[in-house]
C-alpha cells in the first residue's frame, strides 16, 4: 500500500521545499506543483509533493492516519478515530444522492 503524508512547508528553496511532519524533516520535489509558501501543507509521496492541500484536508489525512495506525496497533476506538462520523446519519457524495434522488421519485 502506498500512502501519501501532509507535511508543512517550513523553508523553500525554487523547486524543492525543506517540510517537516512529526518532528520528521524531509526535502521536497515541488516539481509537479510548483511554487509554495512556508506554511502550505503538501500532500507527499516518496519524496515529490503530489498536491498542495488546505490545513482542514491536510488535518483530516493526518487523523485517518492517526486511526489506521491505532487500529493495526490495538488502540482503535470509533468515538476517538472515527468522532466525525458519531452522532450524525450517514451521507452519499453528491452524485450518488442526486441518483438515489431520481430513482425515488413517482414516474
């Protein structure tokens, strides 16, 4: 399996960036996205950012991480891991609703 890290911009330098997660420094290939400012967050994969992210995607990326690792350690619980999906109904992306939409609707 291969998965993609948020990390945080701290230093950039033309098209590498110096970022860091986790107390984890890595310097970053910006080549596939291009120019960034300290602070962006970067979706990384083997050492090349494959997407500029916001902080509120980046964070949700590093809380599903978060229970993956509790959950492959013994640790996972739903009302910690999972507190985005607890006490609310569950939801279809919108293109699956507008079809479920059209398929109840009385010919």
């Amino acid at each position: 399996m291969c998965l993609g890290i948020p990390m945080q911009v701290e230093r950039c330098h033309q098209l590498v960036a110096d970022c860091q997660h986790a107390g984890q420094w890595q310097t970053v290939d910006l080549s596939l996205v291009g120019a960034v400012q300290p602070g962006d967050w970067l979706l990384v994969f083997m050492g090349a950012a494959r997407e500029v992210l916001s902080a509120e995607r980046a964070a949700d990326i590093l809380d599903a991480l978060a229970a993956l690792d509790a959950a492959m350690n013994g640790r996972f619980d739903p009302a910690i891991h999972l507190a985005d999906l607890n006490q609310r109904e569950p939801q279809l992306p919108p293109h699956l609703q507008a079809q479920f939409d059209a398929q109840r609707k009385p010919s």
